[in-house]
C-alpha cells in the first residue's frame, strides 16, 4: 500500500469504487468500470502521467503519494536533459518567428506535432506535459491554417509551456498578445474601422468567464473594440511578432461588464479587459471546473469545483495552486475509472507501457495514427480545443480505430516503432499472459479475463505447459493487442 | 415584410442539363395502398462554424444586401437592376439568387428537386457556437435538460411504434466524434472509412482475436456496450461486403472529406443495410476575416457542398425519390461585413433541401428584411422559420414518424411550409 494515500484511496475496491463513482456525480454514461480497481500507486501515476511506466512506478512507490504529486507540481526540479538533447532534432522549436516564416509550412507543424509526440512519452515532467496539453486545447490555436502552420510553435513555446503551471492572468495576457491567437481568432485584422468579434466572444466565453459570465452582446463589441489595433508585425525582422497599432485603435472610453475603460488608455484597455476576465468569479468557476474535469470526472463534484475556484480566487491565478487542490482531494483519489484515455492518451500510453524504441520515421508512425483516431495535436478546427468527455470518443470508430494501434503495436507493425517483446524460454502461456498484464496494465484482472488471455496463448495446450517458441511467436502479438485493446488500458 | 413563397420567375427548363433522374418526369409518385410507403433515408449535413447564408441564397432583390456588403456581396444575375457584374449569383425567383459556386445545384432547383428555407434558425438568440449547435443538435433551442439529440428521439419513437430495424448501421456519422444529434440509448455507428472498417491483420488470425477480443467487453458496462456495438458495426459490414462500388451515372464525387462521407453514404445505402440516417460535417465556416464574395474562402467552401451533394444526387439516380437531403447550420452571419472582409455572429440563416420528394424549385420562408429595423440585435437576419418546423415536417412527412412531441419536446409545429409531399 501506498504511504500517505488518503483513506479513500487506500481503501479501494471494486465494491466502493462504484459507490465513489456514483457519489462523484458520474451518471449512468460511466463510472463503474466492473473491473478491480488498480493500486493507488498505479492509479497516481496514470493519471499524473501519460500512462504508467515500471520506473514510474518504483519512483511513485519511493516517493508516496503526497510526493509524487509534489514532485510533479515542481517540474523545474526535475532533470529532463536526455528528453532535451532528443528535442534537438527539431530546430525549429526555438526559431524566432522570422526564421520559421522563411522554412516550408509543412516541416515547422509537422516538427511540432512530433515534438509534442516526443515529449509526452518521454518527458519526465509528466504532469507539466499534461498540463500543457490542457492549455493548448484550453487556448485552442488550429496548427493547420493561415500563419498558424508557423506561429503555433511560438505560441507553444512562449504562451503554453512558459505559463502551463504558472499564473492564470500571466497565460491569458500572452495568449492574447500571441501572434499564433491573433490570426487564429482573426483579432489581427480587428480595427475600429469595422471591429472584428470574433477574439473578443471566444476570449470569454471559452478562456475565461465561460457561457454564462454574464457578458452581453454589447459585452462582445465592447472588448472587441477594446483589442482593436492588437495585431502581426507583417515586415521586416520583427515579422510574425506581436504589433500594437495605435492607428487602427479605438481609444475612446469603453464600458465592459459595467466596469469603465477609460480613454485615451491605448494598448491599456485591452490589458484592463484582461485583467477583469481573469480576476473574474465566473473564470475562477469556469477553469477550475475544466480542470476538474480533465483530472477527476466528467461530472466532479460542485464542492470540489467550488474548492478549487476558490484556490484560483485566492491566490491570483495560481495554476500549481489550484492543482494542489484538485490533487489533494479526496475526489480525485476515488476517482479510478472515471475518465477514458483519449487517442492521444491511448498511443502515448501504449509506447510507454511497452517502452518502445522509436527509429526513423516512428514519430511520423504516430502522427499518422493520431490523425486516423481523430487527435494529432494542434489539428482542432473550431476555438473549444478536442473534447474531453468520455461520450465524446467512445464510438464505434473511436474503439476500432484504438483497436486497430494495439493490433499494430503488438506486431511490431508500425513504422519506425518497435518494442522488445523477448520472452524467457519456456515460458507457460499464464506465465506470459500475467508477465504481459503486469508490464502493460500493471493492475489486477477479473479472473475470466485472465482466463481469456491465457486461452488465447495457449491455443489449447494446458496453460502451465511450456510453449514451443514458434507458438510463443504465434501468439505474442495478439497477446500484446489484447491487453492493450482491453477494458483496463482503455482508462486513465 | 415581404412573403416570398410564390416565385416571381421562372427559368425555361430546355435551357439546361436535367439529371438523369430528373424525378417528376422519370417517376410516377402515384400513392400507394396504406403500409407500403417507404421512409426516406435522412441525410443531414451540419455546416459547423455558422454558414453564411445570406452569401449562399442570396437576396439579390434585397437592395439593403448591397449596402450591407460593399466588398463582399454577389453580384446581381445578369439583367437585374445593376447586374452584369463579373461572375454574379444566378437567380432563382427574382428576388432570390444562389451564389454561383452553387451552380452544380441549380438543375435540381430547376428539376424541383432542390428548395431552400430562408431566414430560418433558432428561437434561442445566442451567438455561442458550442450552446447554439448544442441546442441545434438535441433540437431544443433554449433548454439543458435534455442531452439526447433530436436524431436519436426520432430512432427512439420509431422503435417504439414497432420499427424492426435493429442494423448498427441503421444511424451513421460520419468522422472520428459521434455527431450530438445522433447521441442517445440507441446505437449509432460513427465511420470515417468503410474500406477500414475492420480488424487490422492477417484474415484468419484476426477473426480468431476478433472473438478473444470480445470476450473481454462481455460484461454489461458503459465500456462493453461501446465495444458490442463496435464489434456488431464490423460484423454486419464484413457481411455486406459493400467494398466493390463505382458510383453511377457519372457521379464525380469531390475528393474532399464531404465528398468522399457523401460517396460512402450511397454505398451503405446500397448496401442493404438499413441505413436510414446518415449525419454529416463539413467545418470551416466561421469566416470573421477574408470571407471573399463569388471567389474565396466562403466559394471554396460552397463549391464543395454543390459538387458533393450533386454527386452524390447523380450516383443515387431513381432511389432519391427515398432520399432527403437537408442542410444546416448552427446560426447565420452579421448582415454588415466587418472591416475584416468577413462576417461575424449573426442569427438567421438558410437551409437546402434536396430529393425526389420535395417540393423543389422554390424557395420557401417569409423573409424579414434587410433594413435597419427589420433587424434582430445586433444586426443580424431575423428567423422567422424556427428550424424545427423544417426538420418536423420532414421528420412527419418522409420519415414517417408523426410522434412529434417526443423528437421536438414542447414544440407546436406551426403549420407546415410543404416543402415535401408526404411520402407514397
């Protein structure tokens, strides 16, 4: 058992953990998987991570559970020098905006979906990638269109990862000023010659106050007047950078939320309006409850929405802060089951947990997958980031096409991706099967699934019987598919 | 206001290219006995982003449009009042005009295949996407209560009257995510590509594993009835074996996303499957900045939709007597461009509807007007047809299902526009 786990995970079992689902508001959609749930330990580690890895495990087992978190919540303490020099192979993921604008399109986007690949399964900053995979769809930028194909790389750099674990209103203000946002939501050509909404709505109503905030009509043309003039440098070395353009501002007094912006303020009403939003009530409930639904459930509990939005309230913004909280609830720790592996989770987690070797052309591999199963990063069309509800993408295609990677993984069938799937000599088909569960899934299995997973290898010799390599060659393969395309690898 | 559901012209048919399927005259529609009308296969096209239906079906009569539309309005057809511009909408009624990426659609206008309703949308003002989809989608404007979609309802009454139909591919969505319209108890099969719709790998192997597999998602969870339903999608297609198609009559689908959902529609439908619905999106419609006028990013776009849905009209031939085509989206474009060279959140908006059973040629609606107080806040079309009137009608008339109340909850339909003749 896991030291310092709250009694609520400690005190997991199949039983109670249908209880914590239903008590955590989940619904009759999900929440009560049937299966035993996993070890606290494995459980942390899945849901801080990308999906388990045995050294994850021994350093979460070392560490207890109160430390792991903290570990995870201080990235900057954590040495990822060999995931560094790997990054090394994309140059243009430190460019400056000019420079990237010179290169091919296709090679800047495609170079920052890998990297995105590359680090989520080898980062050891596991909870900061997470958390920067919540921001980019939290900030949503389209990578696959007008400038966007170059300034995503920026915006990844110098708005998501610089602020991912960092103040709220630090974050919103570099998002709006972030060239890659600027000619996504079209505010690049806002100009008080005929202001354009678009930046101003989804700014409130998907980044901070949320749908119901309490922003009007006039809410909207008043803030989008307000960013008028917040533009692209288009020439010159400081192209594709941020540009204030008084000359296109609208500088005259503004009202928003009933609040006065003054005239005469420039570049100052659109950082007044910010700073409303983001000290705002209603962000506070807004971001805190996404975060809790990224972390805990598709339906968490108000009182620990309310608890969190009240972190956010009191410190500023402080995103390590609320995430203190969310992670130290007790909620969170009952939370086993809740939530689907999304693709991107699904393939990340299944490279992990066989510790594949990528070659030539496997980040490419990935990136194909991903875009088959409907996820490869930067590649969502409209403003609210790819969804992160389980009814969202669990359907028939969303289970054949996860399916389908398990089946190409198992067999070693991806390009440019391999694992090592040596086995002792002799081994028995149960021997294999729970070798395979354990490394793969690493939490307890219903004994008829078990049952399952033996049949298959031993194809009807006696299970405890050695198997003769070629059968072992047979049926390794499916074996692999099998647990990864199971019940159990499907959750986070 | 002016009403417009009379047309003021009409365009001599000899002058063009009927298709082949041209229905009032290769069919009879001579009703049949009681019991043997055939529901008509829906499919529904979501343009998501909110289309701008102003610069689709265009109010070239409208002289408001112009002066809202300085550099992006379409020219009037050739012979209006200050028409003869280059590349200009091609006129439907006199008043209204497609826009000329459409033309692949204007035989069917003229073959009373295709109408359009205009200045149709949501009672619900919002200017959210996501709530305005949301509510478009569960076909309850204004209400959070209920999460299933207007879709999945009518799949849900129409069991329940006694309908047979048990095949996953009964309701189809097309993409990666379940379209919200089609979310509910009854399955749905979401599909990006019939050809691999299936377990990768070696052919015997894989049934093997396929049964393994199955076994493991055996239990009576959320998770084992997506698997079932999974596995039930891929067993009746590898049955159907529908992979040996060449659309017909000439059709060219688009090799675009529509194009090629479109294409599979047919063959599924060809199939003998059961399809009955198949959902459809098309993105990139949200066009703040640079929406361009006859050519651009909103012809692009359009061009894409005539090119798809005559395609797939064409290769249907004889069997869109048992097709409807409708099209939406989650609400209109601003009346006055922005500074930006585009449109942003409006309200009313235009929807098509498309097959041998409806009253076509015509476009439909009572247009509100463009002048200043004829305006809904803050300077958008106001809607005047609530989409589910639309939709109720052919839900009532060529999906046969009159259970109205359970696929619209707390909807009067008003009466219908009669857009469709009731199903023979």
């Amino acid at each position: 058992m896991l030291e310092g786990a709250p009694a609520s995970a400690r005190g997991l079992t199949r039983r109670n953990l249908f209880t914590s689902g239903a008590s955590a508001g989940a619904g009759a959609a999900a929440g009560s998987s049937g299966l035993p749930a996993p070890d606290p330990t494995v459980y942390l580690v899945n849901r801080l991570t990308f999906g388990q890895q045995a050294a994850d495990l021994a350093r979460a087992a070392r560490l207890g559970w109160d430390g792991f978190i903290a570990e995870q919540l201080e990235p900057e303490q954590i040495d990822d020098s060999a995931l560094d020099a790997a990054l090394g192979a994309f140059p243009t993921l430190s460019m400056r905006p000019s420079r990237l604008l010179a290169m091919d399109k296709k090679t800047v986007s495609e170079a920052l979906a890998q990297a995105t690949i590359l680090r989520a399964i080898y980062s050891q900053r596991q909870l900061l990638e997470l958390m920067v995979d919540f921001w980019t769809n939290h900030f949503n930028v389209f990578g696959h269109e007008k400038l966007d194909f170059w300034l995503k790389t920026v915006d990844d750099r110098e708005v998501i990862r610089a602020h991912a674990l960092g103040n709220f209103g630090d974050l919103l203000r570099a998002s709006a000023a972030s060239p890659a946002m600027l000619s996504y939501l079209d505010n690049a050509s806002n100009t008080k010659r005929g202001p354009n909404e678009n930046y101003a709505r989804e700014m409130m109503e998907l980044h901070t106050l949320g749908l119901n905030g309490g922003q009007t009509q006039q809410d909207v043309e008043e803030v989008a007047r307000c960013f008028t003039g917040w533009t692209i440098q288009t020439t010159g070395p400081e192209r594709g950078t941020f540009r204030y353009n008084p000359d296109t501002h609208d500088d005259s007094a503004h009202v928003f939320l009933g609040q006065g912006i003054p005239a005469g303020r420039g570049m100052g009403q659109g950082l007044q309006v910010l700073a409303i939003c983001a000290g705002h009530p209603a962000t506070a409930a807004h971001v805190a409850g996404k975060l809790c639904v990224r972390f805990v459930s598709d339906n968490p509990s108000p009182a620990l929405v309310a608890a969190a939005a009240a972190t956010f309230s009191a410190t500023g913004g402080d995103i390590r802060q609320v995430m203190r909280t969310i992670l130290g609830s007790a909620d969170f720790a009952a939370a086993a089951d809740l939530k689907l592996r999304r693709p991107f989770e699904a393939a990340v987690a299944a490279v992990r947990a066989l510790d594949a070797q990528l070659g030539d052309g496997g980040l490419a591999s990935l990136a194909g997958a991903l875009r088959l199963m409907g996820q490869l990063p930067f590649n969502w069309q409209p403003p609210n980031g790819y969804p992160d509800s389980n009814a969202a993408w669990a359907n028939t295609n969303g289970m054949l096409s996860r399916w389908n990677l398990g089946l190409a993984l198992g067999a070693n069938a991806l390009a440019g991706v391999s694992a090592d799937f040596t086995v002792a000599p002799g081994a028995s088909a149960a021997q294999l099967a729970d070798q395979f569960a354990a490394r793969l899934l690493a939490r307890p299995l219903l004994a008829a699934d078990r049952g399952q997973l033996i049949a298959w290898v031993a194809a009807g010799r006696p299970p405890q019987a050695p198997l003769p390599a070629a059968q072992v060659r047979a049926k390794l393969p499916g074996l692999i598919a099998l647990i990864l395309d199971s019940p159990y690898f499907q959750w986070r | 206001m002016r009403p417009f559901d009379r047309r003021s012209f009409l365009k001599a048919l000899g002058a063009l290219s009927l298709p082949a399927w041209f229905p009032r005259l290769a069919f009879s529609t001579a009703p049949d006995g009681p019991g043997s009308a055939q529901r008509d296969l829906l499919v529904c096209v979501f343009q998501r982003g909110a289309a701008d239906g102003l610069n689709t079906i265009v109010p070239v009569g409208d002289s408001a449009y112009y002066a809202n539309r300085p550099t992006i309005g379409i020219a009037e057809p050739a012979g209006g009042g200050s028409g003869g511009g280059t590349n200009p909408a091609i006129d439907l009624d006199g008043f209204f005009a497609l826009h000329p990426a459409l033309a692949p659609l204007k035989p069917f206008y003229d073959g009373k295949a295709l109408a359009a309703v205009h200045a149709t949308g949501s009672p619900d003002p919002t200017h959210s996407h996501f709530q305005a989809m949301d509510y478009m989608e569960r076909g309850t404007p204004g209400s959070q209560t209920i999460s299933t979609g207007w879709i999945n309802r009518h799949l849900q009454a129409a069991a329940a009257a006694g309908d047979g139909n048990v095949s996953p591919f009964r309701a189809v969505g097309f993409g990666t995510l379940l379209q919200a319209s089609l979310r509910g108890p009854v399955p749905a099969t979401a599909l990006q590509s019939i050809a691999d719709f299936h377990l990768r790998g070696n052919a015997g192997a894989v049934q093997t594993f396929q049964a393994s597999l199955a076994s493991l998602y055996a239990d009576t969870t959320w998770l084992d009835a997506q698997g079932v339903e999974t596995f039930n999608a891929i067993s009746a297609l590898a049955a159907a074996n529908p992979l040996a198609y060449l659309p017909r009559n000439g059709a060219q689908y688009p090799d675009t996303d529509f194009g090629l959902a479109l294409r599979q529609v047919a063959q599924l439908s060809r199939a003998g499957l059961g399809l009955e619905i198949a959902c459809l999106d098309v993105g990139g419609w949200d066009t703040h900045h640079a929406e361009g006028g006859a050519t651009g990013q909103l012809a692009t776009l359009l061009g894409d939709l005539a090119a798809g849905l005559a395609a797939f009209a064409t290769d249907m031939g004889g069997q869109m007597q048992h097709v409807v085509v409708v099209t939406m989206s989650e609400f209109g474009r601003r009346v006055l461009e922005n500074a930006s060279g585009g449109t942003d959140h409006g309200h009313g908006n235009s929807m098509l509807v498309l097959g041998g059973g409806v009253n076509g040629g015509k476009v439909y609606g009572t247009w509100p007007g463009l002048a200043p107080d004829q305006l809904s806040s803050p300077g958008d079309l106001q809607v005047t047809t609530d989409f589910r009137t639309v939709l109720a009608e052919i839900v009532d008339r060529r999906l046969l299902n009159s259970n109205l109340a359970a696929v619209f909850p707390g909807f009067q339909a008003p009466a219908y526009l009669g857009i469709v003749q009731p199903a023979g």
